[in-house]
C-alpha cells in the first residue's frame, strides 16, 4: 500500500470538548482534497473521555487512527504519533484547533517547495493574531525573545502548535527527540538546526483560545531549565548528526 501524502497527528490530553468538533473539522476538509491522508490522535493520561471518543470517531472514519500512550507529556504524544505516521508529509495539529485547518495548504505542496521543516507563524508578515489578551501576546514574545537569545536565533514563533515536516525530517528528527513536555518544539527546531535542514516560517491566521492550557510564568521557567537541558544533550553528543 502506498504511503498517504499527509499525516496530521493530533496530540490529545483531556480533550473530549474540543476533540470530536475538531476531527469533524479536519475530515471535512480533507475529504474534499485530491490527496490521501490519515489522521493520527495520541491520547496519554487523560481522566475524562478523550480516548473513548476518540475511538468512537474513528470507528466511523477509517483514515482516522488512535493511539494510546501511557506516559503523560504533550512532546512524548507528538513523538509517538510523528513516528508512527506514514505520510510524505506529517503534520502536528493542536487539538484546540486554533488555526483554521483550510491554512494547512500553506505548509505543503504544491504552495510550499525546497523545505524540510515549516513552523506555523504568529510573528511573520501576514499573520492575523485574533481575540488574544495583550497581556498574553506580550508574555509570549518576552519568551520569544529568551528562546531566540538563548538557542534559536531568528526563529520569531517556535511555540505554535502547528508544524509541518517532510517524512525524512521527521524521522530524522524526532528519532531524537528527548523532552517530552512542552518544550519538545524547542529541542526539535535545535536539532533541526544541527542538521542544517531547511526551516521555514509561515504566516497564519490564529485565534486566540481562553482555554488554552498553557500557563506562561510556569512554562517559561521549565523553558528556560529545558534549554540548558538541550545545550548539555548537544555537549555530551545525543544530538549526532550522523542519525
């Protein structure tokens, strides 16, 4: 069987309110496009119904995949479904579903060429922030600017949940892969780096999500403690280039 051209795996903790509207979404979408596809969700540690709807959906939708993995850790979900997709292209789509899915075109081609990674982008020209708080737009770009002193000079929005990568990329990549909390983006861009595979930012439309799980002075320290993590990985050589 020949492999799909799309994979968009979707990590999955707590989400039974927001999970089934946005498969729903996504299967629309993509039913209507002249690609293959499947859709991978990754649920781990959830104490609501995440899983059981998550099987209940695709149950109905055969291009639809669930996964269940003990160890709780949005960067391990994402780990796991990334290297368990098949697609030419694999895509990571938070659950909140915060971009509208109609913006993934913009990540692959034919729209898209000569890339291995694309990172959906708050910050580039031509992006549309809707309905976010300032206070949280101006903490978000105080961490920004820590990232890009600290690790990932020239990169203006690591954080969005939304990432694309080419199939050789992103075994590449997350084969490597070590945190396995919210700053797995951050680890993932360095070893891109090391790799010198090409990344580019992509302009979205973005709306902001009130319940958004994200707390920005807790997570900004562990960022911050998750970087130096990175560097001392580097020093003692588990991101070997040779891989």
């Amino acid at each position: 069987m020949n492999n799909p051209f799309l994979s968009i795996v979707i990590p999955a903790h707590n989400e039974e309110s927001r999970l089934p509207r946005t498969l729903g979404q996504i299967l629309d979408f993509l039913q209507n496009q002249n690609y293959s596809f499947e859709v991978i969700v990754v649920e781990n540690g959830s104490s609501d119904r995440t899983l059981e709807l998550a099987h209940e959906f695709s149950s109905r939708h055969p291009n639809v995949k669930v996964y269940k993995e003990e160890q709780r850790g949005k960067g391990n979900a994402v780990r796991f479904g990334m290297l368990k997709a098949n697609g030419d292209y694999r895509f990571i789509c938070d659950a909140d579903l915060s971009m509208p899915i109609e913006e993934i075109q913009k990540f692959i081609p034919p729209a898209l060429t000569d890339f291995d990674v694309a990172i959906g982008s708050r910050e580039a020209p031509g992006a549309i922030r809707y309905n976010e708080p300032p206070y949280r737009h101006l903490g978000g770009r105080a961490i920004n600017f820590v990232i890009r002193l600290l690790i990932l000079p020239g990169l203006n929005d690591t954080q969005c949940g939304f990432k694309c990568f080419s199939a050789e990329a992103a075994q590449s990549i997350f084969s490597q892969q070590t945190l396995l909390g919210w700053s797995f983006d951050i680890e993932n861009l360095y070893i891109a780096r090391r790799k010198k595979l090409r990344i580019k930012e992509i302009p979205i439309q973005w709306y902001y999500d009130a319940d958004s799980k994200v707390s920005a002075i807790r997570d900004a320290l562990r960022m911050i403690s998750d970087i130096f993590r990175i560097h001392h990985n580097a020093i003692r050589g588990k991101y070997d280039l040779s891989t």
